[in-house]
C-alpha cells in the first residue's frame, strides 16, 4: 500500500475511536470519596437543587443535603474532628 493510503485508514481509526469514546456514558453510579458534612442549619422558603448526583458537582465536591431541604455541592469530610482536635476550615486538595 502507498503512504498516503495507509495515513488516511489511520485517520478514519483514531476518528472512529474518539467517537466511540464520546458516546460512552459517563460513571454516575459511582460516589466520589469522603462524605457530606453535617449542614444542619434550616433553609427558609424554597431552595432550587443544584444538583441529584456527585458527578453533577465540579470536582472533588459531593452532592449533599442541606439543611435536610436542599441538594448542594458541598466540599467533602474525609474525618471527623474529636474532642482536642484543632480544625482548619479550607478546601479539600484533589
């Protein structure tokens, strides 16, 4: 076969495979690690969701219940802070 042959079945190939790539469904099933904090404050009136699932959520947040209302992206809690332990409030690193 000529170069150029050979160069154009490569680039129907790598085509196809970006396709099929594309149309495969993303993992909603899976939750992202850590878990939602305790947000137990009350939410008056109404409260739009942003959200049903993780995956709606900009990374590394979780979809959580706010105020046992509202669906939010929360950062996650990877431990529980005890009696003594000083915590520092800031963004979780991804």
């Amino acid at each position: 076969m000529k170069t150029g042959t050979i160069f154009v079945l490569v680039a129907f190939i790598v085509m196809g495979l970006q396709v099929a790539c594309a149309q495969r469904p993303p993992s909603i099933g899976r939750p992202r690690p850590g878990r939602c904090p305790n947000l137990l404050l009350a939410v008056n009136g109404p409260c739009s969701n942003q959200c049903t699932r993780d995956s709606m959520c900009p990374r590394p947040k979780k979809c959580c219940l706010f105020g046992g209302k509202c669906l939010t992206c929360q950062n996650p809690v990877f431990w529980e802070a005890g009696p003594g332990d000083h915590v520092k409030a800031g963004p979780v690193a991804e």
